[in-house]
C-alpha cells in the first residue's frame, strides 16, 4: 500500500485486506455520514411536519434514485476507466479519463434536470400517491430536480477522486455537507420563523451538495500531477468516451432498473394507505445502515480489481475479491440481526405512529435475516465492474430485481392481498442473481478479460 498523493492509495502493493480496508473505511464512514444525515432529515421532518410530509419525503426516494442512480452508475463505470489506467501508470490516458469524465458529468447534469422535472409528476401519478401527499411530495421534488445538477456533479467528482485512490477527501466533503445539510433542516424546516415542510429539506439539500460540489473542484484543481482537473483540457475524446460510457451505462441501466422493480413495489405500498408508506420509509432510514458495510465495498471492490488488473496482477486481483465478498456477507448478516431484534425501537425514532411501525416490523422481520444475499450480489456485481463484466450484473438486475420481482409482487398480490407478500420479493430476488453471479465468477475467466 503506496501513497502516490496525500489522501491517494496505491492498491497494486502492500496487504490486500490491508489496503482494501484502509480504502473502504473512509468509503464506510462517508455512507455513515449520509445515514445520520438521512435519519436526522427524517427525524426534523416527522417531528416538525405531519405525517403526509413525512410520507412524502419518504416515498420520493424511489423516484430520485430512478434519475440519480442512473448518472452514478455511469460515474462508477467511469471510475472503472480511470482506475484501470491508474493501475497501469499511463498517465495520458489517466488525464484523458478524468476529463472525459468530468465533461460527462457537465452533459449528465443538464439531462438530469429536464428528465426529472418532466417526469416527476407522471411518476407521482402513476404510484398512486394519495392526495393527501401528492402536493407535498411534487413540490419538493421539484425543487430536488431543479437543482439535481449540484447532485450529478457531487458524484461525479467523488467518482474521480475515489477511482485515483483518494477516499479521504471525499469523506472531508461529504462531512462539511452533511453538517451543512442538517444545520440547514433545523433552520428551514423546524425554526418558526421559517417552517417550510418539504420545500426547507429539499433546498437544505441542493444548498449543501452545490457547497461540496465547489470544495471538489477547489482539490481537483490543485492537484500538482497528472491527475489534476484542468478546464482548458476538457475536449471530447470520442475513444475515451466510449470507454466511459461502456463501462458506466450497464452500471447506470443497473441502477435503474433495481428503481423500476421498486417504483412497482412502492406503488403496491402505496396501495396500504399513508401509514405503509410512514412505516416503509422510516424503515428505509435504517435498513441504510445495513448498507454501510456492503455498498462500501463494494463501492471499494472495482477500484481495487480494476488497478490490480491495470497492473496485470491477476493473483492480488482474485484474492482482494474472494476478501471483500466474505466481508461485506458477514458484516452485513450481523447488522442484520440487530434489526431483526430492535427494529420496534428503531422506528418510533421517527415520531411513527403505532401503525406505521407495524408496518416497518413486519418488513424488517422477513428480509433482515437475508441480507448475507444481498451483500452477495452487491459485492459481486462491483467485482465483476471493476474487471469489465458491467453487463453481467445489468442483466441479472434487469431479470431477477426487476422482472422477476415485478411479476411476483403483482401475481401475488392478486392471490394473497396482504402487506407480507410485498416483503418477501426481496429475498426471492437476491436469492436469485447471488446464484447466477456465484455461477458466473467461478465459470468465467473473468481475472484475464481486460487483456
């Protein structure tokens, strides 16, 4: 483990849990922070609003993840590229990559915020939300997506720097932003002076991305070596940009089909009334922190592999895998647990009523004991990205997290019409792609691909 920068880790060297570790700790604690941010934004909101705001925050996730998980998953396999190059220390293409990216990110933001803004109320109709809800919530994604360009460049640029091994000052950002983000809830949503509901945690969080969208560009920019963002360099590369876009939109498409599956499946929570949706999406809060130690490394995972086989070290490729996959599994059954058992207590953080926590219980009681599936195919699917198989994990999340879940959910609730049978789509479909991606690492040559 080698520092080429400060704040940047060579993973080509040193000790492979030891580097994947140290990369994925500030991963880890940067995922911590936007939980805290997260429950304490669903905390002001369910303290200081009434229930239909809180449902609508709470239910909008799906929709904003359709659009942002789309452009973060072009960033990641944007990330890929650069990392690759990294990897092989040639410098050119490394410069190349990170401007490709970078403009990429610039076309993204402008898509991002007509796509959203015109798709945001259709959407909204087409799940159902009560009228109740229904101004609540298309009033603050409006907000959301008028600024979402502060959003895609966010991550566009925590893509950059993560690929060139810097978790660290990604973690610094993300910590003044969700100092920000909160400071800026108390004030717009719970102050009196100001009580704005959801229009106060909409632009709380706009305000606070733009900010650490600005402390990036400041790093990026001063950066002595190669790897220096410089705007007089961003011309298209066609050959870059297809690099870019091969390896990122498999991951884009994976993103958003997991979020078409799930707009299907909140539309059919929907169809519980307003206390489903308070309980699902309190439960959602802390169903994140399970999260934490899967989608950090996995996050971690395509950097490490794809650097490692930039440096044609095949072996030190294969064993970081086998590592990250064992450790997001176990860590993430053991948070698992701990929902299974303290979920009641959990959700009345949230000011939930008595009938939205029955709610979250039953979902938690069902799916926790099945995360060690979910870290499976999560952990995976970054592997199988960070050595060039991005449509291998697509097309599992478009057959089994999407299709198949779609077509259960909807066939079961036709015969069985009651809430447990929403919950249990989730295990099934995890089962699923974690024996079609099992099959796959240890079919496929998967070590040698990039050659």
């Amino acid at each position: 483990m080698q520092k080429e920068n400060k704040g940047s880790i060579d993973l080509t060297r040193g000790s492979i849990p030891g580097g994947i570790l140290a990369f994925a700790i500030p991963l880890f604690l940067g995922q911590l922070l936007q939980q805290l941010y997260n429950m304490v934004d669903a905390w002001v909101i369910g303290n200081f609003a009434d229930n239909d705001a809180f449902a609508a925050v709470s239910s909008t996730g799906t929709v904003v993840f359709l659009i942002i998980g789309f452009f973060s998953g072009i960033a990641t396999g944007g990330g890929v590229v650069i990392s690759r190059y990294f990897g092989a220390r040639d410098e050119d293409n490394v410069s190349k990559a990170v401007h490709t990216n970078f403009l990429m990110g610039l076309i993204a933001s402008a898509i991002g915020t007509v796509a959203g803004l015109i798709l945001t109320p259709h959407l909204l109709v087409w799940l159902g939300t009560p009228d109740s809800v229904m101004p609540h919530a298309l009033r603050y994604l409006q907000i959301y997506f008028g600024g979402v360009s502060t959003v895609i460049l966010y991550n566009i640029c925590m893509s950059i720097m993560r690929a060139l091994g810097d978790s660290i000052h990604p973690l610094y950002y993300l910590l003044f932003s969700s100092i920000v983000n909160i400071g800026l809830d108390l004030l717009f949503v719970a102050h009196p002076a100001f009580h704005w509901g959801v229009t106060g945690a909409a632009a709380a969080t706009v305000i606070s991305q733009g900010l650490s969208v600005i402390l990036c560009l400041f790093r990026m920019c001063r950066i002595k070596d190669y790897t220096r963002l410089d705007f007089k360099k961003l011309h298209y590369h066609s050959h870059m940009m297809k690099k870019v876009l091969y390896q990122g939109l498999p991951a884009g498409i994976q993103n958003a089909v997991i979020t078409i599956g799930n707009l299907v499946i909140q539309k059919n929570i929907n169809s519980f009334g307003a206390y489903a949706m308070s309980g699902m999406g309190a439960y959602s809060k802390i169903e994140g922190f399970v999260f934490l130690p899967i989608m950090s490394m996995a996050m971690a995972l395509p950097t490490f592999v794809s650097q490692n086989l930039g440096a044609r070290q095949y072996h030190r490729a294969k064993k970081g895998a086998v590592f990250g996959i064992l450790f997001g599994m176990i860590t993430a059954e053991v948070t698992g647990l701990l929902i299974y058992f303290f979920i009641p207590y959990a959700l009345k953080i949230f000011g939930s009523t008595q009938e939205a926590v029955a709610y979250g219980t039953i979902h938690a009681h069902i799916v926790s004991l099945f995360f060690f599936l979910l870290a499976f195919s999560h952990c995976s699917a970054g592997v199988m990205r960070g050595c060039g198989y991005a449509v291998v994990p697509m097309a599992g999340m478009l057959l089994f997290w999407c299709g198949l879940r779609i077509v259960y959910v909807t066939t079961a609730l036709r015969f069985f019409p009651v809430f447990q049978m929403i919950s249990w789509a989730y295990p099934l479909t995890w089962g699923c792609s974690t024996i079609l991606f099992l099959i796959f690492l240890f079919k496929a040559d998967w070590q040698h691909h990039l050659d």
